[in-house]
C-alpha cells in the first residue's frame, strides 16, 4: 500500500468485471513491493529455526500479506475518494469514476481482513494477538495526509511491520534482526513514497492535503528521500551482519545500492518526466532482485526445499 496507485477508467458491470474493477481499485499486482522482505523474513527464520522450508506456512504468510495489503488499499481509497476526485492524476479511480461502488469496496475490505485475520490465527496465537496492531496503521495512513505534513512516515510504519510478522509466523517468538529488516523496509517505503508524492504538490497545495513535498518542496522531498535510502542500505548491511549473510546477499546489496543510485539519478527536482521509472520499476526490481540474492545465499547456505 502506498499513494503510488495509477489511474485507470471504469470497468464492466457484470459480477466477474465488479471483481476485476475492486483488484485494480486495490492494484494488487503491487504486492511485489511488499512481499520479497516478507519472504526474506519467513525464509531467513526457517533457516535459522530447522534449515528448512514449510510450505504450508510460506503459503499463509502469503495470504496474509496480500489480505492486509488488499484491505489497507481499500480502505485508503475509500478514506481519500473525495481527495481523489480533485486530484487530475487521479480522478479515474474507481471509486470516482463509479466503476466500484464504496458498498463494494467496503466488502472487499471486509472480505480481505477477515482473510488476514484467517491466516494470522492459522500460523500461531500470537499472530493472531498482535494481528490488530498491523491494522491500525494501514486505517490511519490515509488520514495522516489530513494532519500531519509526514503521512509518509505512517505509510513506513505500516509496512515495516511485514517482516516482524513474518518472522513471528514462523519461530512464535520476537527478533531484532527481523526489527531491523523491518525499519530498513519501512524507510525504504516511506522514502520512495516521497518521491512519488512530489507529483502531486500542486493539486495538495490547491486543496490542502499534507504531505512533505507540500509543505517543504519537492528538493526538500527528494534530499528527504535520498536520506531514507542510505538509511535503507545501512540497515540491510546491518541485517546482513547480525544473519552471518554469504556472499550472495552481499551481491544483492550492491545490486541494492545501485539501484539507489540510479533511482535518484533519473528525478531532478524540476523534472520528474521519469518518475514512473524511479517508483515502479526500480521499486520492483530492488525487491525481487534483493529476494532472489536471499534465496540463493539461504540454499547455497544449507536451507533444504
């Protein structure tokens, strides 16, 4: 979940079209942003736990993520469909556009949480206890652009709780290494999230939604941004320490960082004509490019399929 949804027109009507429309509404192939440290965390755990892969439960962290992930997109458009509406770049959505009815969006949600809260209980009791927590924050975000110039922030937060859960699925018990996966996610998230929100200055400013590029410029938002991204890279090379990580995910980490790199090469405060590039494809590919270094250096490592 993020403001970085794109804009698409109305869809059909018929039953199977209404379902097509809500998992655009949600855009739920962007669950790639979110679920590579996901399985960073479940795989990592496993590795440490038996040196083994379950399948059963990388499935209902799967599930999890993508319910949590679908009921938080659903809940931030309906919160924001007004917001939407005055908003050029967004004024197609669905909820605008009339495609999804906001009956319709508020039973996907329902739908998606009660999926979330189905798979926390399945994994262990304390899932299912904390459960609540990875909730508030994906309500709160969307309102966070109504009082506070630093919505971004709360975006980071809710998604730097995916690795903690994960990890608790898998072992029922706390980890700081996943707490700093976490905080290295959550940044991460909260940093490229400035980037996108910079196209949007005019139309927050003209109709006083809060957000860092609003209040502070998009420059500001950008240096912001790069900022968080160090962090990011800092983070992980702590990760990697505290997880005796092989040579594999070093790679990935360079290959982090040099997707960085040219993350911010490409979005000039006064052009950001390739901002599309920066989020969407670089984003993706730092996930899956981190996940598959991961994957490999846990196999190479002794994790047995």
């Amino acid at each position: 979940m993020s403001a970085a949804e794109g804009v698409l027109g109305p869809g059909p009507t018929q039953p199977s079209g209404k379902v097509r429309a809500f998992l655009r509404l949600v855009m739920i192939e962007h669950s790639v942003f979110a679920l590579p440290f996901a399985y960073i965390a479940t795989l990592t755990a496993m590795y440490r736990l038996d040196g083994e892969i379950h399948w059963g439960r990388l499935l209902l962290v799967t599930v999890a993520m993508v319910g949590l992930r679908t009921f938080a997109m659903a809940c931030n458009r309906i919160i924001d469909r007004e917001i939407d509406a005055r908003n050029p770049r967004t004024a197609g959505r669905e909820l605008v556009t009339g495609a999804v009815s906001v009956r319709s969006a508020w039973t996907g949600a329902l739908i998606a949480v009660v999926v979330f809260l189905g798979a926390a209980a399945a994994l262990n009791p304390l899932c299912l206890a904390l459960a609540p927590i990875a909730v508030v924050p994906m309500v709160v975000y969307p309102y966070g652009k109504r009082f506070t110039n630093f919505p971004h922030a709360i975006l980071g937060l809710a998604q730097a709780m995916g690795p903690v859960g994960a990890w608790l699925a898998v072992t029922g018990s706390w980890s700081w290494e996943a707490v700093i996966l976490g905080l290295a996610v959550g940044i991460w998230i909260g940093g490229f999230d400035l980037i996108f929100g910079s196209q949007d200055v005019e139309a927050d400013r003209a109709h006083g939604v809060k957000s860092t590029p609003a209040r502070y410029g998009v420059p500001a938002a950008l240096y912001g941004a790069r900022v968080c991204h160090v962090l990011t890279t800092a983070l992980l090379v702590w990760f990697g320490l505290a997880t005796d990580a092989g040579v594999f995910f070093w790679i990935g980490l360079v290959i982090v960082a040099a997707a960085f790199c040219y993350e911010h090469t490409i979005v000039k405060p006064h052009d950001l004509s390739r901002l599309n590039r920066a989020f969407f494809q670089t984003n993706s590919f730092i996930g899956i490019s981190l996940f598959v270094c991961v994957l490999l250096d846990l196999l190479v490592r002794g994790l047995t399929v």
